[in-house]
C-alpha cells in the first residue's frame, strides 16, 4: 500500500493511501472510506449506506442529506446509483471536505458539501424534507469508531420530520446490538418498516427505516435496472437485509 498524502492537525492524524485503484481514508488509524472506480460496490461497509436507495425507484430520490461525509465514498456511488437532483453533504471535519474534493473525486455541482456539526445543522435547518437521509456520524476513541449522535427518540424523530412521506432514513450503528436497542425510540419517532443491513467483515449494522413500506423485490428490480455490471451487483446482493425486528 502506498501513502499518498499525510497531515496532522488538531490532534488528528489523517492519511490518505492506495492500493491499486483503491483510495483509502485513515484518521487517526480508523479506515473511514475506500473508492475504487472500478468497483464502486465492493463489499464495504458504505455500500450499506448507498445501495438502500434502491427500495425507490431511481428517480424517486431527487433530494439526499447525508450526515457525515468521510471521504465520500457514499457520495460517489449514490451518483452511480440514483437520479438525485440536489445532495446535502454535512461534515464537521474540513479536512475531510478538502479530502473528499481532492482525493476521492466529489466534484458533482449537484452535491453541497457544509462544514457544519451536523447535529446542530439539522437542528437549525427549516428547508424542504429531503427524500433519503444517512446517519453516518462517527467519530473515533482510542483508535475505535464511535457514534456522534446516539439514536434517542429526540434524534430520530428529527430526523423523521425532516423526511418526505415516503422518505427513507439509513442509520449507520457500531453494532447490531445498538440497533437493536433504539429500535424503540425508531417506532416512537414514527417508523414503521424497516430492515436490518450489514456484512459478515464488519460490525457495523445499518438500520434501514420508512413509513412507508419497503420491499425486498423492489430493491432487487431496480438494482437489476440501475446499470451495474454483473461483478458489482453479486456483490450487492451478497449483502445481509433481514426485516428490522421491533417495528
């Protein structure tokens, strides 16, 4: 592996690295993001965040927020995958920005990104509801990722009043167990469908929540019509999404 570009600012270390097409993002010794141009669905864990697009068809998603940008990985392949109009990207980390724009390729003029606390910027936001949200905000303790934002009804439910009737909200967590545990908070706040994502390599587990029903045959159809080749979309189907119990 090769290390393209290193910085230390504020206490963080960041490191930008390749291995073959692939572009990685380190901060602080935690993997944020991989790219590779090749494979744009390549078994990450942000292919949990962008491939859930596809309970609505294609054309359904004009308006995404994404909360947390890392290195942008998500932003890359949600180009590949949906028909958006317009794409919030709120990261609370500039350098991250400067990375995502110089390293990983986020040059879409259809995609904003905000140096903000995500969490105070949505708080504050009074805009039009937003047809997707991720939830990717993580920071990082001793070298281990850790949710900024814990998914209480407050937070849940703001997020929910943000989305349009029919909006989807993707939720990354560290495990399986602390979806589990705000699986509660996910019905008070008014969700009543959902599905649990995640990959046997990683921890991660990614709520995937609506009020509005989502089917696994809509999701396979429209990755059927979306244009991936045959590589990428056997990866994406090697994806666990089990119904999200609780809801």
């Amino acid at each position: 592996m090769t290390t393209l570009w290193e910085h230390e600012e504020g206490g963080t270390h960041y490191s930008v690295r390749q291995s073959g097409a692939s572009i990685r993002l380190y901060s602080n010794k935690v993997f944020h993001t991989q790219w590779n141009p090749n494979k744009p669905i390549a078994g990450g864990v942000w292919d949990c965040l962008s491939l859930p697009v596809l309970y609505r068809p294609v054309n359904s998603s004009p308006r995404i927020l994404l909360l947390g940008v890392g290195g942008g990985a998500v932003v890359r392949q949600l180009e590949l995958l949906t028909d958006f109009s317009e794409m919030i990207a709120v990261e609370i980390d500039s350098r991250h920005l400067d990375i995502a724009t110089r390293w990983f390729g986020v040059t879409d003029p259809r995609v904003s990104l905000v140096h903000a606390d995500a969490i105070q910027w949505l708080a504050n936001y009074d805009g039009p509801p937003f047809d997707l949200i991720i939830d990717d905000l993580f920071g990082h303790d001793q070298g281990e990722p850790m949710r900024a934002c814990e998914l209480t009804f407050s937070w849940t439910d703001l997020l929910r009043t943000h989305l349009v009737s029919t909006g989807l909200l993707v939720v990354n967590c560290v495990n399986s167990k602390e979806l589990k545990q705000a699986s509660l908070a996910l019905v008070d706040a008014g969700f009543r469908y959902g599905y649990r994502w995640s990959l046997p390599v990683y921890e991660n587990a990614i709520g995937v929540l609506s009020n509005a029903p989502v089917h696994a045959r809509d999701w396979s159809r429209h990755l059927e019509e979306v244009g991936l080749d045959a590589s990428a979309q056997r990866q994406a189907r090697a994806i666990m999404r089990r119904p999200l119990k609780g809801l």
